[in-house]
C-alpha cells in the first residue's frame, strides 16, 4: 500500500468541496442578479411611465422598455447566444 493514499483521497475530496462550493456560490449569485435585473426592469417602467405623466402611451412603451430590459438580461443572452451557436454551425 502507497503511504500517499489517504492524502490522495483526501485532497481529491477537498477539491471535489472546493469545487462544489463555487458552483453553489455562483448559482446564489445567479439568483442575486436575476432579481437585481427583475428590480431594474421595474425602476425603468415606474420612471418611464411617471416621466410620461401616466399617459396610456407612455405606461405602454414604460411596459415595453422594463420587459425588454428584463427579458435581456435574464434569458435574452443565453437565447442570443445559442442561436449564434446553432447559426455558425
């Protein structure tokens, strides 16, 4: 038997939890930043709409804009990018 084996083990552990670990930071920080996105989205549609004196064109295009801006930022890179991919190959 190696004298290295349980160091082995236990180092390939520690970078199997190191790993895990970043994975789940990131996918807080994915969580954290969609509903920063959603938030900004609103602001936009509150300060566009308030702009245009809450006339119904104004809430319309306000509506528009956050959405947009929502959709942009949660799902429209990863939809842009997976279109690119499938239009180059």
């Amino acid at each position: 038997m190696n004298v290295f084996t349980p160091y082995l083990h236990s180092s390939l552990t520690l970078g199997a939890n190191f790993f895990t670990s970043i994975n789940n930071l990131i996918s807080q920080a994915q969580v954290v930043l969609n509903a920063l996105i959603i938030f900004l989205g609103v602001v936009i549609f509150l300060i566009g709409s308030a702009r245009g004196k809450w006339t119904l064109p104004a809430i319309l295009l306000s509506a528009l804009a956050g959405g947009l801006f929502i959709w942009g930022g949660v799902a429209g890179v990863q939809w842009a990018a997976d279109s690119a991919g499938t239009t180059i190959k």
